[in-house]
C-alpha cells in the first residue's frame, strides 16, 4: 500500500488550486482549535472569537506561501 501511495505522490504535482483548498480547510480545523482553546484559558467566547479571527488571517496566508515553496522542493522523493 505505502509503495502505490509513493508512486501516486511522486507521478502527480501539486496545483495552485490544490494548495489553496488545503490551506482554508486546514484553517477551518486549526481555526476551532485556536477558538477552544482561547475560550478556555480565558473563559470568553468574544475574546476567545477575536483571537480566532485574526489568526485565521495571518495563518492562512503564512500556510499557503508555506505549502508553495514545498511544492518547488524536490526533496523527500524517490526516483522510480
């Protein structure tokens, strides 16, 4: 199974298009995430909210540049 995955990953290129979907639904997962935990160390769902939103922004940019520059890497590939 591990070796047709390789396979797959190393025939395919990942897309402009590809890695912006990853990034907003990792940001949609990593967002709730940052949202419970502000709400719990700070006991405020407004607060917690605003933390959450902010970071929403910066991190979905800083992933999706992030993601790019992986894309251009060669490394961690086998050759076939």
């Amino acid at each position: 199974m591990a070796m047709i995955v390789e396979s797959i990953l190393s025939t395919r290129l990942s897309t402009q298009s590809r890695s912006l979907f990853k990034t907003v639904t990792w940001r949609c997962i990593a967002a709730a995430d940052t949202f419970l935990i502000g709400w719990l160390i700070t006991g405020n769902l407004a607060f917690a909210g605003s933390i959450a939103s902010v970071e929403v922004l910066t991190k979905m940019g800083l992933y999706y540049m992030h993601e790019r520059a992986w894309a251009r890497v060669d490394w961690g590939f086998k050759e076939r």
